[in-house]
C-alpha cells in the first residue's frame, strides 16, 4: 500500500450554453482548471460556475490543502507527522496532528469489516516486498515472519482527542490505501466553503469526486479502470466518488512482479485477476474499499456491499469477467460501442486541460 496505483482514465463532457439570465450566466462561467503533482501523483481539479479570479483562488486553496496533508501522511518524507509518529509511538503515548488521528481512526472499521486484510499497519510487509520489487533478494520464511509479528490493527490504540500508542516494537502505518481519499474528501470541503457548487476532483487516477454536476449535465460521467480493454465501464458521479485498486502488473521485462498490495494475513503479495471499482458518499470511503474489495475478492466483498448504504462495486478482470455488487443503487453501466484500446483505459479530456481536444 503505497501512494502509487495505476492509472485511472477519465473522460468528462460539458455543455456551456449561452445564456441571458444573470443567474444562468453565472452557472457558465468558463472553466477553470489546475494541476499540482503531490502524494506522488498528480492532483487536478476542474471548477464551473464562478467567477475566473474566485475558481482560481479556490482551487488553489484546494491543492494547497493536498500539499499539506501530504506532509502529514506521507510515508517518504522523513519529517511528516507519519514518519515521526511512526518513530516515537512504540510502547508509549504520543501526541499527533488532529488529521492523522481523523484518518487512522477512519481506517479502523475497514480492517475489522475485513477480518485483518485491509490493515494500515501493513508498513512493514510493504516495506520487505517493496525492496524486492526494486531488484533485491526475495525475503527469506524468517524475514517475512518477522515483519508480519509487526502487522495488527488491534495494536493501534488511539487516545482521544489526539494521542496514539502502539503495542509493538515495530509496528509502522502506511496510509497509501486511504490517505488520496482523504485528501481529497478535505479538498471538496475547501471548495465547497469557497462557494463552489460544480467541480471535479481527480487524484492520480484512482480516487475521483464530483461536486454538483457540470453545466447542462445530470453528472459528472467517468469511464472507468477495464484491464480487458472490451467492457468501456462508466459511473456518473453527483456529490459522490469512485476509486480503483489493482495490483502491480507484471514487469513488461520479463518476469514475475511481487506487486505493492500485500496481503498482512499470509505476509505475501495479493494473487487477483481482478481490477476492482467502488463508487462510495465519499472519497475516504471509495479509496479504502477498493482497497478491502480487492483484497476480500468479489465473494466477500458482494456481502459487505449488501449491508452498507449508497455503495456500489464492480470487479473486472483481463478476461473481461465482470462482477457486481450493490446496496439498491444500481450505477455502473457498460458503453460497448464506445471502447477504446489504446493500452487498457479509455481517453482522458478534462474541460480546460492541456489534453483536452
């Protein structure tokens, strides 16, 4: 679990009409568009209906607002509140920022829905796999149990309002599996709060979110992660997100890669044919559940859908086998005669971007 996941491909259409109302007007403001790489990826975000000097300041503010939690979850650079919790918490109380108390005790339901598979103590085991992914020896039996003696959840205790202890020696979280959905759930805070009624939210490709709907549209319609490259699946996002999880595909040089989702029951990197899509009220909630849904397979994950509100999940595989599940809201569809093959995702063109047609 990591910051990095594949790429995610995206295709927005928006209507601009013109119009002789102030209010409409107002509505068709042109588009306002910005990029910023962050969490090791890039951040876009594209804003309707204000003013250009009012979206271009809000936007600003959202990206900064990704900027910031990066240095508070990231697990690359040394001196964010992660690394430094991840050095000080063992075996005693330590204090930490309000935002990484907030995510990790987000994280906790997912592990417990799961029996231990989506596990943000994982660190460890990522950490062993990850080194051999970059060309080192594969670890030893020892070294692999070693490392899964750091993994539990249930050794993360948090101390309201602001204080967290592990009970481990070892013991490292690594938040890759729902810090961008986080992220993101706090930029569509900061847009909101500026006015925004009509904006889309793309973090790398694998966490999407739709504020309102674009002018003239019932939403924001994403076309979304097909490893079979036949099925053109695609969701219509409305005050809502979508995520995507796969495991590393196999290096093109030949050879088997272990893959960066490691599953803490058994220690090893995740077998799946499947590349798994979950539409969730929000970004947090989209961004670990893809994670869990993959890890858990369609069996496991078809039950947890049924018994939660407003969620949907579709999983894919190479092949073109294809699952779903949902809670009563029936909202992936299949766009066949539009499929592209270029690679394995359809186009991306976002209103205002430099690859916009």
């Amino acid at each position: 679990m990591h910051w990095h996941r594949p790429y995610l491909y995206l295709f927005i259409v928006c209507l601009i009409a013109s119009v002789s109302s102030p209010v409409l007007r107002a509505q068709t403001e042109p588009p306002i568009y910005k990029k910023r790489y962050v969490m090791g990826t890039v951040f876009e975000v594209v804003v309707y209906g204000l003013p250009t000097d009012r979206a271009s300041a809000a936007i600003d503010k959202a990206l900064d607002e990704a900027v910031r939690l990066d240095h508070v979850m990231s697990n690359y650079k040394d001196d964010s509140d992660l690394n430094r919790m991840n050095r000080t918490a063992h075996f005693q109380t330590t204090e930490i920022s309000l935002d990484l108390y907030r995510v990790i005790e987000e994280s906790l339901p997912y592990s417990r829905l799961s029996n231990g598979r989506f596990d943000i103590s994982v660190g460890p085991l990522v950490d062993l796999w990850k080194a051999a992914m970059q060309g080192r020896p594969m670890p030893t039996v020892e070294e692999e149990a070693r490392a899964r003696d750091c993994v539990g959840y249930q050794k993360i205790e948090l101390i309201p309002l602001n204080r967290i202890e592990f009970h481990s020696n070892c013991m490292r979280l690594d938040l890759g599996s729902i810090g961008k959905g986080y992220a993101v759930d706090r930029m569509a805070e900061i847009l909101r709060a500026q006015g925004v009624r009509s904006a889309y939210i793309n973090a790398g490709g694998s966490t999407m979110y739709g504020i309102g709907t674009p002018p003239g549209k019932k939403g924001w319609t994403v076309h979304l992660r097909d490893p079979s490259s036949s099925l053109n699946p695609e969701v219509m996002l409305m005050d809502n997100s979508v995520s995507t999880s796969e495991q590393t595909a196999d290096s093109m040089l030949g050879g088997e890669s272990p893959g960066h989702i490691v599953l803490p029951t058994s220690g090893k990197p995740l077998k799946t044919k499947y590349a798994v899509n979950v539409v969730a009220r929000s970004a947090t909630e989209s961004d670990a559940l893809s994670t869990t849904l993959l890890l858990v397979g369609p069996e496991n994950g078809a039950v947890m859908i049924k018994g939660r509100k407003d969620l949907a999940a579709m999983w894919i595989s190479k092949d073109g086998e294809r699952i779903f599940a949902d809670s009563g809201v029936q909202i992936f569809r299949e766009n066949r005669a539009g499929v592209q093959t270029h690679g394995n995702s359809a186009g991306t063109k976002i209103p205002g971007s430099p690859n916009q047609e």
